[in-house]
C-alpha cells in the first residue's frame, strides 16, 4: 500500500462499508435477436441525452483495503463532475475532467491537475479505474474503442460484460427509470480492483417530464435486486 492509497483509504476510514453480502448467481446467456435490438436502441436513445447526472453509493477495493461513500456524477458530454463524499465526517474530494485536463481537489490544500483524469487518480490515491469505459459502463452499454462481450439475463437485460480485461456484472435494474430501464448495481472487477456502483437516482434534465407517464408503468426491477 502506498502513502497515497493510505491518503485516500483515510478520507474513507470513517465511512460505512457497502454491504459484503454475496448476491444470487443470475443465468447468463447470449442476447437474442430481439434483445440486442433492444440494447442497439438504447444505445441510440443515450446517444441523444449527452447531459445525465447520478447519485448514490460507490465502493473501491484495491485488494488490501476498501471503503465506500455517497457519490455524485454529472456527466456533460466528454466532461464529467464528480464528487464523493464520507456521510460522517462530511469530508469528500472532487474530481473534475474535460477535453483541458482534470482536476482532484479536496485531497491537498490545493487542487491537483493532469492532462488525464484516470492518470491523476493513480498517482494521487493509488486507484486503478477506468474511468473512460465507467462512463459507458454505468449506462448499461459496453465502451466504444475495444472489443466486448455483453450476456444477458432472465429478463432480457444485461447481465454481464467482459471488457479490457474488467467483469462488470449488471445486479440490479431500475425499471422505472426515465427514458429507459437504468442499471442500479453495477460491480466491475479486474482483480485486485473492483469498484462497486449503487445508483440511488437516475437524472436527465434534457428530457422533460412526461405527466401522461403512470407509476409502474415499465414494470418492477424485483426480479434483479
């Protein structure tokens, strides 16, 4: 463990652990005809909503030591804005990235800045993740760039997907996610690191309300939590 995983593991100390418990094996499969239709849709729909914004739980591990905090993501295009926070010690670090450059701050006096945001959190906080391919990761669609390979489960959603080496295994669906089905557990692993995403909201301010839309409507994500 370097000195800086032991700056960053002291931000988290004090914060609660996401929980260890090990969730039910869900049967994977390739996606069907209809099912990769589907998911190419998906990919067209998230295409015209650039502009989306998350919170909710992170955990990271690096194999030795891991803890967990509140998170919030806004995402704008190819720049990102994104927070953690410890709920006991109100104590967090930002990091910021666009097409200039990132910046981490709240770590030292000063904000820290590279060219490379993934870059950066390596140096600083010792933690290895991909942060290009997370982007994509998190909205349920593999990254483009490399090769992928994405199965299904019972209920014609995503499931799991290898990629760069990662496992990202999809655990949890919100099905009443606006305009689409949004993952809500996602655990990406290439050991030693994983990283492990509870989304608790899902928000897309270019899209406006739909009042016609009634509660229930796209059915219940039970079958995946």
């Amino acid at each position: 463990m370097t000195p800086r995983s032991s700056r960053a593991i002291a931000l988290l100390a004090s914060v609660l652990l996401l929980a260890a418990c090990a969730p039910a094996t869900i049967p994977l499969r390739p996606g069907t005809s209809v099912e990769l239709a589907a998911q190419a849709r998906r990919a067209q729909v998230l295409a015209r909503l650039p502009v989306w914004q998350a919170s909710g739980r992170i955990g990271v591990a690096d194999g030795q030591q891991g803890g967990s905090g509140g998170f919030d993501w806004a995402q704008d295009g190819e720049s990102f804005d994104f927070t953690l926070t410890a709920p006991i010690t109100g104590r967090s670090f930002r990091l910021q990235s666009g097409p200039d450059g990132a910046c981490l701050s709240g770590l030292k006096p000063q904000p820290v800045c590279a060219f490379d945001a993934a870059s950066l959190l390596r140096a600083e906080l010792g933690w290895v993740l991909p942060l290009r391919e997370l982007r994509a990761w998190v909205l349920g669609m593999a990254a483009p760039g490399s090769a992928s390979h994405m199965r299904y489960g019972p209920d014609g959603l995503p499931a799991q997907l290898q990629q760069d080496g990662w496992i990202v295994q999809y655990r949890s669906w919100d099905a009443q996610a606006r305009p689409l089905a949004m993952p809500r557990l996602i655990e990406a692993q290439r050991a030693p690191y994983s990283v492990r995403l509870y989304v608790e909201r899902w928000r897309f301010p270019e899209m406006a309300p739909s009042p016609e839309a009634a509660p229930g409507a796209h059915g219940d994500a039970s079958g995946r939590r």
